[in-house]
C-alpha cells in the first residue's frame, strides 16, 4: 500500500491527530503529544501507545470497510 493512502487512512481513523509525511521522509503525528517516526509501523507504534484504543480504531476501521 503506498504512503499516501495509507496517511489518508491514519487521518480518517485518527481525526484529532495531525498527521504528515514530509518530503524527508519522516513520518509525524501531532495531537496530545508530539511524534516522529522513520517508517509508518514506529508512527503507528507511538499512536498505539498515545492512544490507549488505537489498535481497536484500526481493526473497526478496515472490518466496515
């Protein structure tokens, strides 16, 4: 899946977060806190622990879709 649909997928399932991809390649969400990763899997491991319900958001998101 590429990284632009997956970023359009992180902003639907994570509304209050603002969430980018800068030409450098980082990956960063900002919301409670700030969080930077190098890869989508450590942006969604720091929202995992940010967001107590991430990983149920997820699962509901992809099983309606």
């Amino acid at each position: 899946m590429s990284d632009g649909i997956l970023l359009l997928f992180l902003r639907e399932i994570f509304p209050e977060w603002s969430i980018t991809r800068g030409a450098d390649g980082v990956w960063r969400a900002s919301g409670r806190v700030w969080v930077w990763a190098s890869s989508v899997e450590g942006v969604l491991d720091a929202l995992a622990m940010a967001e107590p319900d991430a990983g149920a958001r997820v699962r509901s998101f992809f099983a309606d879709a």
